[in-house]
C-alpha cells in the first residue's frame, strides 16, 4: 500500500507549484512529494517549503517513502520521537503521578545539563523518560523497586516502546543500554548517559531532602563526589545548596 500523502491519484492542480529560491530569487518549480530541489539556475538546494514532514518524523517507512532525508527532517524525527515517548511512559505508568513527575523532572533538568555539555538531546530526553520504566515490573516480579532490578526489567520495555514508535536501532540501544546502568557509571560512559545520571540523581536528592532534611555540608560533600559533569554540579548546587 502507498502512502495516500505519495499517491498521485489524490493529488489536484496544487501538487505542482513554484517556490522562489531562497539563494537567487529565481522561480523553482516543486512536485509536492519532493523533499528538495536543486536550483537550475544557481544550483543551491533547498528543502520543499510546502512539504508536511509530520508523519515522516516518526514513521519507520520514511526513508522509503521520501528517499534520502534531508538533515533537517532527520533531527525532526527525533524530536518529534521524544514527545511521543513522553506520552507513552505516561501511559504505562497510568494514575502513578508520583513517578510519572519524576521523569518529567528528570528529563527538564537532563535537558538544562545536555544543552551546555552538547550532548544528543534526542538520546538524553528520550533515556530521560524512561530511565525508570522497569520500576512497576520490578515491584511485581521482586516486591522492590531497587536500583539492580529497574536496570534489570527496565530495557526490555523501553526497547518494546521505541520499537512501537519507530526508533532506528542505533538510538534504542543507546538509549537500553543507559537505562541498564543509570544508577552505577561505568568509566567510559558517554557523554549522553552522564546527563541522564546528574540529573536523575539530583532529583533523587531533592526528594530525599523531603523526607529527611541533610545539612548543607553534607550536600556540598554529595555534590562535589557524585555528579560526573561539570553542569550537573552546578546545577545541583543552584537546586539543593541554593548556590
């Protein structure tokens, strides 16, 4: 089955157009299946400004539908993927709004820390949300929501979801094989995986203060022993010593 958006029987006199080029001026003329077109009278390339790409940001059969995506469109996918993993860990979880905050909490201070170190924020926001994804399988399986058996439980249900979305292999075993680790770094972690943990860990330390509160020395101590980046340290001394 073709893609009815591709299929030329449901296209009208508005599949053909043309679009000025945005390095000449000169008139181009676009089919609206084409993803870019090459100016013949300057030779600049430039994507087709009326092409909707909404569906080509999460579909696996993209790349098959439209050819080669322009690099644009490919960080669209991403981005488009993260917010639909959001709501999917919000589904699993359900009326657990205790760790359903806790994700969104620890992927907007993940996204603060991958910002500043440049890291790949489709990748951290993404491991972000589901970090924890294993927590309520491990609660059935072991009657305990430690750290090993969410390491443990938890890859094969983020690997199930973003197979579901259609993720490329390369982001889901990324994305696994943080989730497999995220409370005990290992020396050669990358630098997608450290935002992850920071930020996790500052908000596991913000909750603990709730139940308990922890004196300022000993936070410094925490802080300056646990965080592997140098944003992340900052950032938990601006949120927990008030810094």
């Amino acid at each position: 089955m073709k893609c009815p958006g591709q299929d030329t029987q449901f296209w009208d006199h508005s599949a053909v157009f043309e679009v000025k080029c945005p390095n000449c001026g000169k008139e181009v003329e676009f089919f609206k299946d084409d993803t870019m077109r090459k100016c013949p009278h300057c030779g600049h390339k430039f994507l087709n400004p009326k092409m909707d790409f909404g569906c080509a940001a999460y579909c696996q059969y993209a790349e098959q539908c439209l050819g080669n995506l322009p690099p644009e469109l490919l960080a669209q996918r991403k981005d488009m993927l993260k917010d639909r993993v959001a709501i999917e860990m919000k589904r699993r979880f359900g009326q657990d709004f205790k760790r359903i905050g806790h994700a969104v909490k620890v992927a907007r201070y993940a996204e603060q820390i991958a910002r500043d170190e440049g890291a790949d924020m489709g990748v951290v926001l993404i491991a972000a949300y589901l970090h924890d994804i294993g927590i309520k399988e491990a609660e059935k399986k072991y009657n305990s929501c430690a750290a090993i058996y969410q390491e443990e439980l938890g890859p094969p249900l983020a690997e199930e979801i973003l197979k579901k979305l259609g993720a490329d292999d390369a982001l889901i075993k990324e994305v696994c094989d943080i989730i497999a680790h995220h409370h005990h770094p290992r020396e050669d972690d990358t630098i997608n995986f450290k935002c992850v943990f920071d930020a996790d860990t500052i908000v596991n330390l913000e909750e603990k203060i709730k139940k308990q509160e922890i004196s300022k020395e000993k936070l410094e101590e925490i802080v300056n022993k646990k965080f592997l980046t140098k944003t992340g340290k900052n950032l938990a001394k601006k949120v927990l010593i008030k810094e």
